[in-house]
C-alpha cells in the first residue's frame, strides 16, 4: 500500500512554527507501508518557519492580511504534480490545517475557532478521487498504547 503523509506527522520540522506535528500512531500506521512524505507549504517555497495563516473568505492569509493564496495554490499544484505520479492509495493528513485539514478548518479569524471544512490539497486531493484519513483518525494498531 503507498501513503501519502503529511510530512510535519512524521517528524519533519515543516510547520509555520518551524516544528513538526509528529504523530507515534500515524507512525506506527505507516510501518511496511510504501510512504509518500509531502508539505505543500515546503513545495511553495515558503520555507520554516512562515507566518500562520488561515484560510478568510476562500483566501489563504496572515493574520495581518498578507494574502499567502497565490503561494499555497503554487504548493498545492506541486504537490498534485507529485501525487499524480506516485498514485497513492491514501493521504493521511493533519488536522485542521489551511493545506491538509480534512474535516475541519480554522474558521479565519485567528481564534482557533474551528468550523466543518477542507483545506486546499485536501480538497484538490479530494477532487481527485484520493482516499484520505485524517490524522485523528488513524487507528490505533492492536496492542500498541498511544496515550
């Protein structure tokens, strides 16, 4: 089986913060697995760490307002150049992410506030018939504690 990953759940210091989201049960998921690391945010260019952004009114932005659309659909489309190639069986994403949220997203006022949404390589993922999991819902393996 070939996962796309998001690649802060595996330890990659990928995030706007310049950390990683590391995941020990999407970890564990992914073990004898053919594993497909991605962050469209690293592929646009950006860099880490970046300001957060939040997807207001369609538009990825700061909290400031600096419009970030432009480079995270450029992420995106790189990332989908990769996706096409490898065919992949399934994306695990992040959580809650502008890129990678699978059934939520922050709601753009930069107060955590969480609304029912995609983000969009989710959704361009989603648009192209990828099967995904968002990373709170892996499973756990049996007999492995994830507390």
């Amino acid at each position: 089986m070939k996962v796309l990953v998001s690649a802060c759940l595996t330890g990659r210091n990928c995030k706007y913060n310049g950390g990683n989201n590391r995941n020990e049960k999407v970890l564990e998921f992914l073990k004898g697995k053919d594993v497909i690391e991605i962050c469209p945010e690293m592929l646009s260019g950006l860099g880490a760490p970046r300001k957060s952004v939040e997807m207001v009114k369609g538009v990825i932005r700061s909290e400031d307002g600096q419009n970030f659309d432009a480079d995270f659909r450029c992420g995106v489309e790189k990332a989908m150049e990769i996706v096409r190639k490898e065919s992949a069986d399934l994306a695990v994403l992040q959580s809650r992410s502008p890129s990678c949220g699978v059934k939520q997203i922050y709601d753009g006022t930069f107060t955590k506030t969480l609304i029912p949404g995609m983000g969009i390589f989710a959704k361009a993922l989603a648009d192209a018939g990828v099967s995904m999991m968002d990373a709170e819902d892996v499973p756990c393996i049996e007999g492995k504690n994830h507390l």
